[in-house]
C-alpha cells in the first residue's frame, strides 16, 4: 500500500517539481542530452536476444566494481548479454571505454512509475543486480511485480543510513521485500540489513576487492614513462576541493628535501583541473601542467595535474608512492585497492568511513599506512621516496593483501549461477 502511494504522489508531483530540477541539471552538464530519452525509460538499443542481466549502480565506484563479476560471467555464459545502468554522464564514458563485448550501458530512468514500467517492458530482463546503496521504491516494486529475480550485491547500510532507516522501519521493510536476495558488503551491513528486514541475507565479502586491472594504453603510458624520466614521484589520486591546496602548501619544502620532485595529482573530478592548477600557481608559485591542454612535463614541472578520464591505470602502473584523496577532508576516502593491486605503497589519511570493513582488513594484514594529517602525509611521502627498503616492504605488503581479496567473486559468481538455471 505504502509503495502505491508513493508512485501515486510522484506522478502528480513530477510536473510541478522534478520537471524543473531536471531542466536544472541539464543547464548544468549533469545529463547527456543526446542521450536524455533513455532517462525517461525510452530505449536507445534493442534488447538482444536470449538471457539478459541487468546491473545498476549508482556511479563510477559502483559500475568499476562490476566488471570483474561482467567479464566472468560472459566468460561462463557464451549466449548472455549483460546491461550496465548508471545515472551520472562520467561512469557513462568510463563504461564506454570498459565494457567488453556482449555488455552495454544505458542510462538509469528517472523515478517515475510511468518510465520504470517502460524500461523494463522493453528490456525483460531475466536477472537485476543492484549495485547502489540508494533504493529507488518505483523502479524496485516494479521489478518485483514482473516477478524478476533481485539480488542488491555490495549491500552497504551505514551508521547514519541505518539510524535513519530505523525511523521509517514501515517503509524500508516494504522496500527490502522487493529483493529476492540481499548480499551485504561485510558481516554487520548483513546483520543491519537483516534488522531493517531484509528476507533472505549473505555475506559474501565486498566484490570493490576483486577489481579487474585498470585500463592502460600501451604508447601513452611509454610517453610519460619518458616524461617522467626517471624523476622521484608520487601521485595524489583521487582528490577532492581543498586536498590540492592543503598538500600543494607543503610541495616545495617537500622538494627541498628530495630534489628534482615530481606531484602528479589526479582529481577526482576532472572539470576541475584548470581551478587547480590556476590556484597552485597562484597561492604557492609551483610550476605547474596540465595534461588535459596538452601540456608536457619539463625539468622544471612541480605538478602535473592528469585531469582525464579512464587513465588511472597508467599512473598507478608508473608511480610506486600513492595518497588516495577523499580521506584529507570528512568525504570517507575512495578506493584503496586498486592502487595496492599494482604494487604500490598506498597512504590514506584520517576520513575513510566509507571503507570501514576493507580499512579493518587492511590493517589486520598491515598493507595500509594512514596519516592523521598533510604534514604526516609529507614526512611519510618522504621517508617512501628516500628509504628503498621501506618502499618495497610497503608495497609487497599491499599486493599480497588485494590479491588474496579476491576470492570473494567466485561467491558472488555461484550466487548468480542458481538464479540463471
């Protein structure tokens, strides 16, 4: 009843309210106008014949971490045809690049009974895996009433989502009823999930560990592998407003001390790698390139900001020292693992709440350094960039713990397996 009413009230709100929020977010660059009817549930696509699985997430984080689990299972299904849903023009273009044969994206629907129930008519698909945190009561009810398997995998309930959700107990059990499974990214987003009432549970471990490589193009990768030339580096990946000044105050007293330093910072949000630079120049006289105008590192480069897309790969397949960003500033940091997949001796700082179960893990196997501010983080970079011994200790000990992470595919893998007979 309570999820009737909900749809009732949507379609007679979208008129007067969403309408204009969309009409704000188109203004702002946030939807794909060429793409903007797949956003009202209209296909752009036709459905491919035989058995389709739909996976959703919200953004980049959620739609990488699927692709382990897509590739193994196009591997083990040679007729399957798998589709990627997200909301956000970035993981877009990420999966663009990313997704192998026999996969495709399409842009997630607004919440509106009318376009759920036109997405899936059109795209019947046999199975959905919903990667987001975020539930969409529309477009569940409406999967659950064609009767179509649901599984959430990476099921993540937080301490402020969980104390919120208690609240509206009425509300998420009719929710969480939509699932047929619910996989919890550790042992207590399960018990919490189970609390809110969640039918039927697992603990599987979080699939974010069983990230496939990052993409890396051969010749752009030997190009700044010669820029580089051989310079002491590290990369500030992932960074967030502020992060860059907070790090870029203390760059030439770091460069004193290793001389002929090179920063490369990779931000989180690529848009923003003209404001970076253009306040690091200003407030603190680095010399500073750009990669997305092209420019090359020279002798006297301090910062090369690689404001792109889909090229992280590359800097962490280059750099041996790596600060993942989000953690300077109480976002809750982002991901660690990919870095510690290449071998690279990986720094986070004091705010990775959104990481809690994997930064536990880390810990316990001692294959994370954490700082609690910048000037930690810079004597830390230094001791990396100046002690061999201690670089390759923290390195070895990152790799060996991401890559016995990784068996927790093959249990999502057989979980997906029952509901494919």
């Amino acid at each position: 009843m309570l999820l009737k009413l909900y749809k009732a009230v949507l379609a007679i709100m979208y008129p007067l309210a969403l309408n204009r929020y969309i009409e704000k977010r188109k203004k702002n660059g946030k939807e794909d106008l060429n793409r903007f009817n797949e956003r009202l549930g209209k296909a752009t696509l036709s459905r491919p014949k035989g058995k389709l699985i739909w996976m959703h997430g919200a953004s980049v984080g959620e739609s990488v971490s699927m692709l382990p689990l897509i590739s193994k299972l196009l591997e083990l299904y040679p007729d399957l045809h798998i589709m990627v849903t997200t909301g956000t023009v970035t993981s877009a273009e990420i999966m663009a690049k990313r997704l192998p044969e026999r996969a495709f994206h399409q842009y997630f629907p607004l919440e509106h009974p009318l376009y759920a129930a036109r997405f899936i008519r059109h795209w019947k698909p046999n199975l959905v895996l919903w990667f987001e945190s975020e539930f969409w009561p529309a477009m569940l009810s409406t999967i659950k009433k064609r009767n179509i398997p649901l599984i959430l995998v990476n099921g993540r309930i937080s301490n402020k989502s969980f104390r919120r959700w208690q609240q509206f107990e009425f509300a998420i059990r009719q929710i969480l009823d939509c699932f047929t499974l619910c996989l919890g990214q550790s042992d207590e987003d399960t018990r919490r999930l189970q609390v809110l009432g969640a039918k039927k549970t697992a603990s599987l471990g979080n699939l974010k560990y069983a990230g496939l490589p990052l993409p890396i193009d051969a010749v752009k990768k030997a190009e700044m592998a010669e820029q580089f030339s051989g310079r002491p580096i590290w990369l500030v990946s992932s960074t967030h407003d502020d992060e860059e000044s907070k790090i870029g105050r203390f760059l030439k007293e770091l460069g004193q001390k290793v001389p002929n330093l090179l920063t490369v910072i990779a931000p989180r949000h690529p848009h923003r790698g003209v404001e970076i630079q253009e306040k690091l120049i200003k407030d603190y006289g680095l010399d500073v390139a750009l990669r997305s105008k092209g420019e090359k590192i020279t002798p006297s480069t301090d910062v090369y900001v690689a404001d792109t897309i889909g090229e992280l790969g590359i800097w962490y397949e280059l750099i041996d020292v790596v600060f993942i960003g989000g953690s300077l500033i109480p976002h809750g940091g982002q991901n660690f693992m990919e870095p510690s997949r290449y071998k690279d001796a990986t720094i986070v700082g004091p705010h990775m709440f959104n990481f809690t179960d994997a930064m536990n893990r880390a810990r316990n196997a001692n294959a994370i350094i954490e700082v609690n501010d910048v000037l930690e983080l810079i004597d830390m970079v230094y001791k990396l960039l100046t002690d061999k011994a201690l670089l390759e200790e923290k390195s070895k000990l990152a790799y060996d713990w991401a890559t016995s992470e990784a068996k927790v595919l093959d249990g999502i893998v057989d979980t997906v397996k029952e509901y494919l007979k």
